[in-house]
C-alpha cells in the first residue's frame, strides 16, 4: 500500500463545508466494510441474521449512548457489509450523565462554549470502528481476527446526511428498518 502523498492524493472532504459536526441535530449515518465485503451476516427471507461480528457491530452501536452523555439513538440495522444508523446529539441541555442528571449549564449564557471534538460525529464514529474493529480481531487465535484476513475491516471514512425535518426523519427511518427486506436491490448488495 502507497503512502499518502498530498501532491498525489487530493482527498477531498465530503462534510459540508463549514458545518459545526458537533452541533445539536438527527444525522442518519452510514458506515460500510472494506470493499464491501460481507462481514457481519446474512439476509435470509428479508431478515438480517448476524453472525458473531455482527453481533459484536450491533452491540457496540448500543453502547454508544453508555459512552457519550451528549447523544441518542435512533433506528439502525447492521446488514451484512454496512451499517446505517440515526444519531441525535442532544444540546447541552438535554445532555444526561451516569447519575441521570443534567450536567450544570453554564452561568453565562453568553458565553457560548464549544464542544470538545471528542463530541463530534466523526469522533462518535472513529471510537465506535475502532472498538468493533478491536474485538472482532480478538475473536481470532491468531491475530487476524475470525476472518483470518489482514484486510482492513471497514473502508475509510462514512457518509452522514443531517436530517432538517420530520418527513426527512421518516423516510429515512422506514428506509432503515425496511432495508433488510429490500438488500437484492440495494447500492450495497455484494453477493
């Protein structure tokens, strides 16, 4: 593999450009595997069925909220080679701590502080790939993960789409719960 070389590689964000990603709002969220490969199951009779990789994407995407008192989950599904989802960073507000109390709010309601980039979608992203990468290669004897591959698990960077309004919300959610039932004719369908 080549390293990155600017005068090379002319990667280009997809955010928008000048978006606050660590600002209040619904963000439908779509991660995919390395070159699309089927990781995480199967659909059988429009039902996904994960195997133990699978598992292990579902239950760390539940976790997040455990991890980070700053967001909600909303629909999701793990298929077979990606994973959409919708997550909500509340404001600061609406923020909930261990003890499920609001953390203080500042006195000055001017001030307006900025959230740490650890609170940011990107940065929910990174540790939620980083944490399913690391235990599913702790599945394998043999340092390679159960795939026994040295492939890298999931494709650099994902998609993200903020959600303005209800409608929006819907569609995306029914297109989430119902992906499963539709995977043959889907953008990602890998056979």
């Amino acid at each position: 593999m080549n390293n990155y070389d600017p005068n090379i590689h002319h990667r280009r964000s997809i955010r928008l450009k000048g978006y606050d990603y660590s600002r209040a709002g619904l963000y439908f969220i779509t991660i995919c595997c390395q070159d699309r490969v089927c990781r995480f199951g199967d659909v059988v009779d429009g039902e996904m069925v994960l195997n133990d990789a699978g598992r292990i994407a579902h239950n760390e995407w539940m976790k997040t909220t455990e991890i980070r008192n700053n967001i909600a989950l909303g629909e999701f599904i793990v298929m077979p080679n990606h994973i959409h989802g919708i997550i909500r960073l509340l404001g600061r507000d609406e923020f909930h701590s261990p003890d499920n109390k609001t953390p203080k709010q500042d006195d000055n309601k001017n001030n307006l502080t900025l959230r740490s980039p650890s609170q940011t979608i990107g940065a929910i992203i990174r540790g939620y790939k980083s944490s399913v990468t690391k235990q599913i290669n702790n599945l394998g004897d043999n340092g390679m993960g159960i795939f026994n591959t040295p492939q890298q698990l999931w494709q650099r960077n994902y998609w993200e789409r903020i959600i303005r309004n209800e409608k929006s919300y819907q569609r995306i959610a029914d297109y989430i719960v119902n992906n499963p039932g539709k995977w043959h004719s889907d953008n990602f369908f890998k056979s």
